[in-house]
C-alpha cells in the first residue's frame, strides 16, 4: 500500500553517461493523458475491485494547456455528478471510478532514470497508486521512449472522488527523491494538480 510508486529504468542497449562531480540533468517526464475511467466488476453483486474493474465510459481531460483550461492551474472535472448519474440508472452494476496519469518518458532517460510518482493521499485513506501493464514498466516506444500509466485505487462513492484529488508529482531519478545523496541522474519535478469535484471555468 503505498502513495508512490517506482517504474525502473529500462538498461538494455544503453549507453554509458559521461563521468561528471555534477548531477546530469534530464527533461521531466510529459503528461502525455489524464483520464478518469469509469467501471464495473465482473459480476453484478458485488463492487469491483482492482483486479475485477473493467472500464466502461473513460473521460479525458484536455492536457494541450497545462494546469487546464481556465487560469487556475488545476485539471477540473466533476466525476462524483457523473458518478451518481450513472449510479442511479445503471442499476443492475455496481460501478467503481478511477484516475490515470499517463506520463511519457524521452527516449534518452529511460536506460538511466527510474520514474518517480507521488499521490497526494492522506495517511489514513486507504488510497493507493499502482502502474498499470503487465510487467509495471511501461510501453516502450519505436525510438526508445516510453509511455507509463500510473492509476489510483478504486473509489465507489461519489463523496470519495475527491479524495483523488490534489497535486501529483513525477521526476526522475535514480535514487530516492529527498535522499541525502546526491543523484548522479535526475529531472525538475512535474506537478499536476486535479480537482475531480468542479468543472472548468466553473465561477
């Protein structure tokens, strides 16, 4: 259970990084997609859950301006009032939400940089981050670079939707962000802030 999670860096076929006493600095990670899916389990008494959750409408946020569409800085969507409206017609499943954050990773990081993300969950949530895929790394692209989604826990209550928002953090690294050690590898951090409980340009 954890609010981070580690994608490792893919080292096959990589090239040596040149000797240096300085931290050699990277391009952060891209938001490249930032959905919220929308799904059932796969029988209909009961609630899904990671394993059973099969997504069934997916929203995505436009991600062309940075920070959303209106000046606050902040991807807005209301997902509780689509919750609850498909909740109360879509009676014969029950239905579970949650959010991905696709990040992208250039092609000159990937064999050297692990990828960092953070959630901003509190302690006593019970919320969690994982990295979907099957093998937790990502899809490598023609090039080298990679595409990673990183997905909450599922919530199923629309007074909990907003419990996935707030700032998420990526960067890469190829040591423990805060680590008194310094990084021989390492990226600015990227922040994407999220409010799942308004709309854009919402007064």
């Amino acid at each position: 259970m954890s609010r981070r999670v580690v994608v490792p860096r893919v080292s096959e076929g990589s090239v040596s990084l040149p000797d240096s006493p300085s931290t050699h600095l990277f391009e952060p990670p891209q938001l490249a997609a930032l959905r919220i899916a929308f799904g059932v389990g796969a029988s209909s008494g009961e609630p899904p859950d990671a394993d059973s959750f099969r997504p069934t409408y997916t929203v995505s946020m436009p991600i062309f301006s940075m920070g959303g569409l209106d000046p606050d800085g902040v991807y807005e969507f209301d997902a509780g009032l689509l919750l609850d409206g498909i909740r109360r017609r879509a009676l014969r499943r029950s239905w579970g939400v949650r959010l991905e954050i696709e990040l992208s990773q250039a092609a000159d990081s990937v064999p050297h940089a692990d990828l960092w993300v953070d959630a901003p969950f509190d302690d006593d949530s019970g919320l969690t981050l994982t990295v979907l895929g099957r093998n937790a790394r990502g899809i490598t692209l023609p090039g080298g670079a990679r595409t990673v989604v990183v997905a909450t826990s599922l919530v199923h209550d629309s007074k909990r939707i907003a419990l996935l928002g707030g700032g998420y953090t990526a960067q890469l690294r190829d040591i423990e962000p805060g680590a008194a050690e310094r990084p021989r590898v390492a990226s600015m951090v990227r922040n994407v802030h999220v409010d799942l409980t308004r709309f854009e340009f919402e007064g």
